[in-house]
C-alpha cells in the first residue's frame, strides 16, 4: 500500500548529502524531493539557521547515543556470551570422563608375577619376555568399519532381502571353517566413543577411552603411555604403517621412514585413494625380496568407511568395496610365510547410515579375524569352530588384543592393559592347552593388578574402598593354583583369573565414569545465574508505553518540540536507554573487584589451575555484580510472571521442553514436540486473528496463521531418524534408510526452491511495497542465481554419488562442482556483505505536484509520497538475512534446503501475524523463532546424536580439510536453522517499522534477550539432567550428547547474535538513519 | 495497511451473554449427572477401547451421541428458543404444566438432529486440526477420524444445538472469545484435555494405552467433564483474554 510519508519535518538539511557520484540514491531522491517541497511552501519554515542547526545537532546527538547504546548493549550479550563459556566449562571438566595417565612402562625382566617354572629361558626378547614367543613378525590389517555381520553369510529370504554389504566379504568365515587351527573369526567389540582415533588408542594401549578426547578427532595427538607399538620399537622391531594417517599422529617418529606411506583420513568422498596407496606398497614389502625390511605391519584400510558415510551400507559401492577387501585378503594370505602372524580388524562397525561415533550395536560390533600358516590355534569346545552368527554370542573386547598380540610377539603387555588374552589363540591346536591358557590369563592378571595399585596410589584412592573390590578374586585363583597340576585345575584357574580381569575392567569403567561433582554444581550455578541475569534484562527493557499512536500530526508536533527543547539544552527523553549499561558496569566491577580479591581467596581455597581459578572467580563475581546492580536499580521485584496469554504461551514452550528433557523419551521425540508447539501457537494466533475488527486484517491473520501451521506440517515430512525411535519412523531424508545420499526425485527440491522461494520473499516484499531498491536485483537475479548454482551443484553431487556418466574421469565432476560451491559462498558472503553495507533501503520515492488536502488540514501544495515507507527497516534488514541464508542452503542437502526454505517462509508468516496481532514486544516472538531454530535442526537431517553429524559437508566447497573453514561448514550445516532463526530476531522488531521509529535498539536487544533465553534455559536443563542422571544408563546415547548439542547451540546462537543480528542491526540503523533521519 | 495502528483486539459491539440452563429443576440435576454419566460409562468402557480402539470408539459413537442428545434436549435452550426472555418464561410456563407443545419438541428434535449432523461435518477440520498436530498421515487413519468425531460431540455438538450456524456467534467462539458458560467450558475442556493428552504418547512405559489415539480421547472426555464443571460455576461469564 502507497502510504503518504508524514510531510518532511523541518528544515532541509536532517538529510545527508547524496552518495558522491550516485546521484539517484534515495538519500538524494528524498533531499531533493524534500527541497523542491519546501520551496513550494509559502508559511515555510524560518531559514535563518537558528532552527535548523539544533535539528542537524539534534541527529547528531540522536546518532551517537543509538552508538552509545549499542555498544553497551553488545557488551551486554559479549559478557553473557563469555558467562555461557566459563559455566559450561566447568561443568564440562567435571561431566566428561577423566582418567589419569601413568608414565609407568612394562619392562621385559620384569614381569607383574613369577612367571610359569614350566616355561623355559623367558625373559628376554628372543625367546620371548612373558611368554614363549610363537611369532616373529605380525601384520596388523585394519579395515575401518569392519562391521561384524559385513563378515557372516547371509541367507536371503523373502521378506528379509540381502543387503548390499551381505556376503560380499566371505574370507573371514570360509578360512575360519575350513582351516580351524590357522584362523579364527570373532565379534570384536569396541569400546564408544567409536571413532577412529580412540579406538586406535584403546587398540594399543588396552585401557578405556575418554570422552574428553573425542574432539581431538580432528587433530590428533600422540600417545605417551606405554602402549603395543612402544613395545615393539623397544623391543628393536621395525615398524612399517600403511594407510590412515591418524597412525602417524598418534604415533609420531615411531615408523620406518622410507617404506610408510600415510594418506589423508577425513576425505571421506574419496573412496579409493588411501586403499589403493595401501595396496600398492603393501603387496612389495609382503614379497621375498623385500620382506626382511620390516617386522611389524599396520595397514589401514578406509574404502569401506568412506563408502559407508558417503552412500550408507546398502549402496553397490558398499559391495565393491568389501568385495575389493575380500581379494586383498585372499592376496595377502597366499603371499604371508610361516612366521608371520596376521590381524584383521574392524576398529568399530557403522550404524544404519553409515556412520559412527556412538555406542549402539551396530557402531561397537566390528569384527576381528587372526590367521597363521603355523596352525597354533584351537577352540574350547568343539562348536566353537563356526564363528559366532551374532555379534552378541562369544565377543571380544577390543583392548583383549593387546594382551593376545604382546604375548604372540614375546613383547611385554603394556602396563595399562586392561584386556585378557584371547582363547582361540592360547588354547592350544586341541583346544586344551589348559595350563598356558591359565598362565597368560594369570600374568596378564597381574599385570591388571600392579597398574590398579598403581593407580590407586597416583589417584591418593585407598582400593579397598572401591565397591566390589575384585581383590577377593585373586586370592581365590592364586589358591587355586596352589593344587596340584591336574588339568581340571588349570581350567578353574583359568576361568577364575578371567573373572578377575572382567570384575577389574567393570571397576575401572565405573571408576574412570568419576564425576568431578562440585565442578559441574559450579558450572550449573554460573548458567543459572546467567539465565536470571539475561530474564532480568529482558524484563527491565520492556516498553513502558506500549500503545502505539501513529499519527503524523503528533509525530511532527513532537518532533518540533524535541528540538525546541535540544536548542534549549536539554535533550529528549532517552528512550534508546536501555540497562545494558548499568548491567555491563555491574559485570565489570564486579569481575574486577573479584580479581582484586583474588589472591587472598585463592590461598583461602588452596587453589586450583590459575586458568581454572580466573574464570570461577570473573565470572561468579560478575554475576553478583549484575545482580546487585539489578536489585539496587529496582530494590524490589516487579511480577516475575508473565501478564499475558502469549506470554504464557511462551514460558509453556521453554519450560515444558525443559522439563521433558529429563526423560529419555521426550528427548527422542524432541522433532514432534517442537511440531505440536509450533501447531499451538499457530492455531492460537488464527484464534486470536478472528478477534481483529477489520475483515482484511482478519482474513490476512487467519490465512498467515494457518500457512504457518500447514508449512511445519510439511516440513516435519523431512525425517531423519535416530535408532531409538525405531520401529516408530521412517527416515525420509536419504534415497533410504540405508544410505546417506539422496533419492534422485530429491534432487528436483533444490531446483524448485530457486524457482519458487525468492517470488515468495518477493510476495511479502510487495505487499508492503517493498520490492524496490536493490531489492529487485538482489532477490530476484543474484539470489536465484545463488539458489541455481546450488541445485546444480547437488545434482553433479548426485551424478559423482551414483557414477551416472562413468566416462568422466574421477574427479572431474569434483573439480566443476567445487567451484560453484565457492562461486555462491563468495557472491553471498562477499558481495552480499558489500550490497547489504550499502544499500538504500528498498523505497521509492515519487512526488505528486497536486495536493492532497484532505489528508493535511495545513494543505501542502505538494505530496511526497514514499513507497515502502512503512517497513523500511525490516526489509532492508532482511537483505543480510538473505545472504546468510543463501549460504545455509548451499550447504544443506536436497532435502534440507527443501526444509530451511519452508522455513524462511514460516518466519515472514510469523512476522505478519505477530504485526497483525500487536505482539512484536512479546516474548513469543523470539521464542516462537527459537522453537523454528530447533524443529528445521531435525528437519535438515540431524539428531542430537554424534552418528547425525553431517561430515562430508565440510567437503562442499574445499577439495581439502582447510582450517577453519571445514569446522565452520560443518557447524553451518548442522546449525543452519539455528543460525537462521537468530539472524532473523531483529526482524520480529524491525518488520513493518517506519524509519523513524524510536525505541528499535532496545527492543532488538529484548528481543535477542528472550531468544537466547530459549536456548539458555533448554540448555540449562540438559546439563542438569546430564548432571543429574550421570549414572543412567542412556548417559551416553541420550542424555550427554543432547548436552553437547544445546551447548553448542547456546554458543553458536550467542556468536550469531552477536556478530549478525546486533551487528546488521546496527549498520541497518545507521543506514535507515542516514537517509530519513534519526527517531 | 502498514501505517493504520496496529490493530486492537475487537470486541463484539454486542457483548454475548452465558447462555442459561432451562429454569426446571430436571435439566440442573440432568446436567449435574450428565458428566459423572458420561466419565463412568467411558471408565467401564476403558479396557475395551484398550483392547480394540476402532471398534470400540465406533460402537460407542451412538450411545454418546445418545447421551449428548439427551443432555441437549432436557438442559439447553435450543438455539432461537432463548432470543427472547418471554420464550423462556414460556417454557418455564410449559414446563410446569409437564406439557411441552408439540411444536416445540419437533423443533428440538429437528435442532438436535441438525447439530447431529453439524458435528459430523465438523469431524473433517478436528480431523485435519490433529493431522497438523502430528497424527500419523499414513497409518491409524481410522483412529484419528474416530477420536476427531468423540471430539465432535463432546465440544461441538452443544455448541451447535444452543448457538445455531450464527456466523458472528461462531467467530467469537473459534477465537474463543464468546463468555465461559457450561456448553462452551465444555468444549474448551475437550479440547484442551484432548491437547495435554498427547503429553503421555512419546513415554516409554510400553503401555497399551499409550497407543493413539486412547490418550487424546481420555483426555477430551476429562476435559470435557472439568470444563463443563468449572466453566458452569467458577469461572462462569468471564472471558479468555489473550493480552
């Protein structure tokens, strides 16, 4: 609607001259249109500069204050955003496992126990140090992923088809069967996390991963407690690595240089490169000539990983690639000798997608295969010859390999070892080598013992004071022992040593599963006081005078009086101001007077680390800086409650939420409460809409209303399930549930979207008559453009994924597609950056020589009439939402673009019923785009799980892992909808906003305040309950990494809000100010 | 339109009042035991609607109607009967005489046979209300339509026998700004029960009747009672107020 500007004030000069050079920005537009009015008025105002002047000082004033304000009010949520930091810190260092690092070494001459008279000349490293040696060389194979039932034949029936991965490596099991005594098949499982990296560590080491280090995924760092490899380097074996090069992180300097070869691990599109690598120099050193140039092999292989994160298990390149692996084997076999001892291994198995991380069934159960031409090993009992059909039936754990390989070699077992021997490999050809199985179980036991007590000590625990002290146990197999040599006892011994060992490594798990309890009570302290802080200055901004006059008389009326009153000295009431200040101030002195008393405390508390200390010291005396400061300005509280339904409503989303997450069940279904709650509020703003007097405001309420309501419907289509919400979902995300890459209709989305959504941001654009300025250019062609190149970019994805023109070389559709990736990021980020910098708000400005009279009774003889005028703020703003925006959908799949983009269209809705509805000074609002934020997370195929984790996005525009860009890409990926939903906050303030509007920065600031209130609060309650229930059994597949994922997601929402949407705010102000004026 | 105020909130230029029981003595004690009937019959019925929820919901689909009819009949002014204050006095009048004239029992037959058949229709948006909500769209389609049709007649049906097809009347019930009273604390109660009964659903306790749509029922026949008890006594005449 064409809305007549109120006449231009007073005076010409409240505009800026124009742009240099651009003579038709809209600055110049309106100052010259502003002049040739002014000329033609004939009571004209006084032009001797006497009244003039104080207006241009006027807006000065104004335009410094708003600086003032600003800058206060980015401190305020900078200290918030540091509080958010140092809570979650604390309580981080005290949830995550801990487990202290001992320097001790095994030694050869020194075995944990006085080792078996009946062995002879042991001791020293050629006839082997605890136990006869039966190998001289080993080969470790390492196929990432290895999945046990990848291993066992599959019999397809009719309504339980073969997979892809069926049958496709049958090696394994056929030697197994057909040669008992040179090789055995085992479900090898693997302690979570599963990832690579920590589970090469507990493969050498034999001890427990700790969570901690899973973030070090990315860098790797080298280990320094006694482990295999150190072993064998001291016992003088030459060590070649082949493959991942996570080895050579862990393992720096420990590798024969001139033979290793390490690749790449994280190009996890790449499905050939590392194997081939692998296979072309492993097969050399396997040959006669060169086979005396290394004693110890580690060959890692990544194809079948890789295929399984790029397609998913049930993909014909899962096929190939197993099936590559079985003749690999099948080579490696014909080509090993008699002294060397063969391992084949999965490090951990894939879950339904493919991926890994977590610890369910399908992650842990990997599979481990030893084979020997010496044909030393044997079984038990007899049935034991066919492997285990299942994972769950006779497994090992991964850290038993340790033990097994340190006394295969005739290497000491590294003084950490929590594992036992492996039976299939001591028992004997008859499987009743009784005597050597209790020997290697009961040194191995010592071992265990000795690295307890030397724990315990280093720890200052007394170990009787541990429940369910294995120590009893002992004692009983040492007794045991002491009968005479009959072969009954030995098998007693035996089973009683491995009692003791399992009882030792249940201990140690509970043991190292200690929580530093007063850590995480500060951590949660610090966030609570953080979310009062953060309500209390939502609710002292609230606006006073709520009720909203808008006539252009008393504006004008208004304004003449300001500047009578500015000429005077005395400058308008401040309603930019806002408590950041008094708050910031509190921070800071309060932070400062604790550090000044610093020193006395940290003597009073006997200390801790100095970095540890700082940060519980500046934050907690912040905190009751700002409190005080609160109480002090208010001495008492007004209603902490809210007045309103929608207020209510508000508070019933976050609270609930909360609460639910406290129950596994309700953080599993996390996807269908934001939809009811989405529904909700929609329903109740169509409700609401009726009460509207005007029809059309009526009809445009209900319509907005239930386009929001029917857009989340359509948008919780998109699903990605987690494997505890099964049998009850269906994934949608993915061509199946099997695979991780999209159904070829999928690919259509992207193409539609860049159709259809820039005219529906074109459509809220012109209703308001908006879609002038860049507008046009910048929705209409770049946008789109953006949108196309990355449709394009998806389908050449999916023609690389699915090889539908094979006579492309390998990486040609890479190097054609990377490039547009990089295209949109550089259009959207770089030019996006500069168009939104300078801009003209999207108005146009036309003057009408013919007087309207009956709109002024003063009738001015001519009309400015400007269009748009009335949401000239948020449509300017929403430019930079749109650049941001253009990069979230390039680095979301098909289907997640499909869902970020009915997203972006439920915000406009949003913000229309929220104008049409008066509730733009609502919590609900903000909230309301917080519950968007979380809802399109798991419609953009994610689950607060680790496995969800879209890594290969990092590949989108880079060929490489590039820091810090890959970490960036992921996280844009994972918390695109997050991210958009707090870069559009202002918007619920600045939509359908007039440019002189005062008050904007204040009640932006409450607005961020509730949003990130939200995600305070859900994260709040999930680090309780992770605190709470840290002895639950659904700890680490539920309730932890929902705490990881809503702290990241209060961090990331903080940096949005501080570097986005207050900085756009400000620069949109600037701008909108520069042109029509300061309000 | 971006320049007009930012509307108000309307209200109605002529502010509907409660709507009244009929002034005998059988509809106060009807409409006393109407609730503790329906909430007794549906706890006798609970295991059955565990066991079979289709069956059940449809078999007793007609004797609630029954009930619903019933209540209407005895209790409520039909809609046109209270325009006037004189039609009231004068179903007092007849009422005491225990001699209703024929025409008007006809013409309560033919409201409730006409609300009947409003509620009916108006199971298709209940229906597409809790599709929205998240109902499965795939399966249990009969099961959301059976629960949307119990839903019907506890909210829906009251309302039309006692207000009619007045569109302005409707619009300030679907805003649910019309004055509490029993027939509209009623639905207001079913509906709010029906919504807090897909609290209990994601819960892992594998009970049976966890199954949908047994809560969202459970929960609208609770509502139901409650809001016609609260909404006929406590909070009777007052209005929802979103600000």
């Amino acid at each position: 609607m064409a809305t007549q500007a109120p006449r231009p004030r007073v005076g010409t000069p409240s505009v800026p001259k124009a742009v240099p050079g651009n003579t038709n920005s809209i600055a110049a537009q309106y100052a010259r249109a502003k002049a040739l009015k002014d000329a033609q008025e004939k009571g004209g105002l006084d032009r001797n500069g006497r009244v003039k002047s104080p207006l241009v000082r006027l807006n000065e004033w104004k335009a410094a204050r708003f600086g003032r304000e600003w800058v206060w009010g980015w401190g305020f949520f900078g200290w918030l955003f540091f509080i958010h930091i140092t809570g979650l810190y604390f309580f981080t260092r005290g949830f995550l496992l801990t487990r202290l690092v001992l320097e001790e070494k095994s030694l050869c001459a020194e075995p944990p126990v006085t080792l078996s008279a009946s062995y002879k000349g042991l001791g020293d490293p050629e006839n082997g140090c605890w136990h006869p040696k039966t190998f001289d060389k080993a080969i470790v194979l390492i196929i990432d992923a290895l999945r046990y039932d990848f291993t066992v034949p599959f019999e397809a029936s009719g309504e339980d088809p073969a997979q892809a991965y069926h049958n496709a490596l049958p090696f394994l099991w056929e030697t197994a069967i057909r040669e008992p005594q040179n090789a055995f098949l085992l479900p090898f499982i693997a302690d979570p996390p599963t990832s690579t990296l920590q589970r090469l560590k507990g493969l050498t080491t034999g001890t427990l991963p700790t969570f901690i280090d899973i973030g070090s995924n990315f860098a790797g760092t080298a280990i320094e407690e006694d482990n295999l490899l150190m072993q064998m380097r001291d016992a003088g074996k030459r060590i070649v690595h082949l493959g991942d090069d996570t080895w050579t992180a862990l393992f720096p300097g420990y590798f024969e240089g001139n033979i290793s070869r390490a690749y790449d691990s994280f190009n996890v599109w790449d499905l050939h490169s590392v194997d081939n690598g692998v296979n072309q120099h492993i097969f050399p050193l396997l040959g006669e000539r060169r086979k005396d140039e290394w004693d110890v092999m580690v060959a890692h292989y990544l194809g079948v990983d890789h295929a399984g994160h790029r397609y998913g298990p049930n993909h014909p390149a899962m096929t190939g690639k197993l099936q590559q692996m079985d003749g690999v084997l099948r080579d490696v076999v014909r080509a090993l000798d008699d002294d060397t001892l063969l391992v084949v291994m999965g490090d951990h198995g894939m879950d339904a997608k493919g991926d890994h991380g977590g610890e369910s069934d399908d992650e842990v159960q990997a599979a481990l295969w030893m084979y020997s031409k010496k044909g030393v090993f044997g079984r038990t009992q007899p049935s034991f010859v066919t492997p285990p059909l299942h994972a769950k039936e006779r497994p090992v754990d991964q850290i038993d390999l340790v033990p097994t390989l340190a006394l295969l070699l005739g290497l000491p077992i590294p003084f950490n070892n929590l594992g036992k021997p492996i039976e299939e490999a001591f028992a004997g050809k008859k499987g009743n080598a009784w005597e050597n199985l209790a020997n290697v179980v009961r040194t191995t036991a010592a071992g265990i013992k000795r690295y307890q007590a030397a724990y315990f000590a280093a720890r200052g625990i007394d170990e009787s004071t541990i429940d369910g002290s294995p120590r009893a146990l002992w004692t009983l197999a040492e007794n045991t022992l002491a009968g005479n040599g009959k072969q009954q006892m030995w098998q007693d011994a035996y089973r009683t040593f491995s009692e003791y060992q399992e009882k030792n490594l249940k201990v140690c798990r509970d043991l190292w599963a200690r929580f530093d309890v007063p850590s995480m009570c500060l951590g949660i302290v610090i966030l609570a006081a953080g979310v009062v802080s953060l309500m209390l200055f939502a609710n002292c901004n609230t606006d006073d005078n709520t009720a909203i006059v808008d006539a252009p008389e008393l504006d004008r009326t208004e304004l003449q009086l300001e500047i009578d009153e500015f000429a005077k000295g005395n400058p308008p009431t401040v309603t930019e101001e806002t408590t950041s200040r008094s708050l910031v101030r509190g921070a800071l002195i309060g932070s400062l007077l604790g550090v000044a008393a610093g020193p006395t405390v940290w003597i009073a508390t006997g200390g801790g680390t100095l970095l540890d200390f700082g940060l519980a010291l500046t934050s907690v005396s912040g905190l009751i800086g700002v409190l005080y400061q609160e109480m002090r300005r208010r001495m008492a509280f007004g209603n902490p409650f809210p007045t309103s339904f929608w207020g209510w409503l508000a508070v019933i989303f976050t609270v609930s939420q909360s609460i639910g997450f406290a129950s596994n069940s309700y953080t599993i279904w996390e996807d269908s409460i934001t939809l009811f709650f989405i529904s909700t509020f929609g329903i109740a703003t169509a409700a609401s809409s009726l009460r509207l007097e005007k029809k059309s405001e009526m009809t445009l309420g209900v319509y907005h209303s239930l386009v929001f309501v029917a857009l989340g419907w359509a948008a919780s289509f998109s699903k990605l399930c987690r494997e505890e919400q099964m049998p009850y979902c269906r994934s949608t995300y993915y061509a199946s549930a099997n695979s991780s890459t999209s159904a070829p209709w999928q690919l259509i989305i992207p193409f539609v979207v860049a159709i259809v959504l820039p005219s529906i941001i074109k459509s809220y654009y012109t209703s308001s008559r908006n879609y002038e300025g860049l507008a046009p250019l910048w929705i209409g062609w770049a946008f789109r453009a953006g949108l196309f190149m990355s449709a394009v970019f998806w389908t050449l994805d999916a023609a690389d994924d699915g090889e539908w023109f094979p006579n492309l070389g390998k990486n040609t559709l890479k190097s054609l597609r990377v490039p547009m990736a990089q295209t949109v990021f550089a259009m959207a980020l770089g030019a996006g950056s500069v168009a939104f910098g300078w801009a003209d708000p999207c108005v146009s400005i036309t003057t009408e020589a013919v007087p309207n009279a009956a709109s002024y009774t003063d009738g001015p003889s001519a009309t400015l009439t400007v269009l748009g005028y009335a949401n000239t703020h948020g449509t300017r703003y929403f430019l930079l939402v749109i650049n941001l925006l253009l990069c979230i959908l390039m680095v979301q799949k098909p289907m997640g673009g499909g869902a970020i983009s009915l997203m972006t269209w439920q915000i406009f809705s949003l913000l229309e019923i929220l104008d049409l509805n008066s509730l733009t000074t609502s919590p609900i609002g903000p909230v309301l785009l917080a519950l968007l934020g979380s809802f399109h997370f798991f419609k953009t195929g994610h689950q607060a799980s680790l496995a969800s984790i879209q890594w290969e996005s990092a590949f989108i525009p880079l060929h490489t892992i590039k820091y810090p860009w890959s970490p960036l890409l992921v996280a844009l990926n994972s918390f695109g909808a997050q991210i958009l939903a707090a870069a559009a906050v202002p918007l619920v303030v600045l939509w359908k906003q007039k440019p002189q509007k005062k008050g904007i920065l204040k009640s932006v600031l409450r607005a961020l305040a509730w949003h990130v209130a939200y995600y305070a609060v859900v994260g709040l309650a999930t680090t309780m309950w992770a605190g709470w229930l840290r002895r639950h059994l659904m700890l680490y597949r539920i309730f932890s990494p929902k705490f990881m994922t809503a702290a990241l997601v209060l961090l990331v929402v903080d940096i949005v809000g501080l570097v986005v949407s207050l900085v756009g705010v400000r620069w949109n102000t600037w701008k909108v100010g520069e042109t029509f004026g300061w309000g | 339109m971006s320049t007009l105020s930012p509307s108000s909130q309307a209200t109605p230029t002529k502010p509907s009042l409660p709507i009244d029981l009929l002034p005998i003595d059988l509809a106060r004690l009807v409409s006393q035991a109407h609730p503790a009937l329906l909430l007794a019959a549906y706890y006798i019925r609970f295991p059955v609607l565990v066991a079979d929820p289709v069956s059940t919901l449809l078999q007793t689909l007609l004797p609630v109607a029954a009930i619903q009819v019933v209540y209407a009949v005895i209790c409520l002014p039909a809609v046109g009967s209270n325009a006037k204050p004189a039609l009231v006095k004068k179903a007092k009048l007849n009422a005491s005489k225990k001699g209703a004239e024929p025409s008007q029992v006809t013409g309560k037959a033919f409201t409730a046979i006409f609300s009947l058949l409003l509620s009916l229709l108006t199971t298709l948006p209940l229906f597409a209300l809790q599709i929205l909500f998240g109902a499965p769209v795939t399966s249990h389609l009969p099961h959301t339509a059976l629960s949307s049709a119990h839903i019907s007649l506890l909210a829906l049906f009251p309302l039309f026998y006692v207000h009619g097809t007045s569109a302005s009347k409707w619009r300030e019930i679907v805003s649910i700004y019309s004055p509490i009273d029993e027939v509209f604390g009623g639905s207001l109660g079913a509906l709010l029960g029906a919504w807090l009964g897909a609290v209990p659903i994601p819960l892992d306790w594998d009970r049976a009747w966890q199954a949908w749509p047994i809560t969202v029922v459970t929960g609208a026949y609770i509502g139901y009672g409650v809001g016609k008890m609260v909404g006929g006594w406590l909070l009777r005449g007052k209005r929802v107020e979103f600000e």
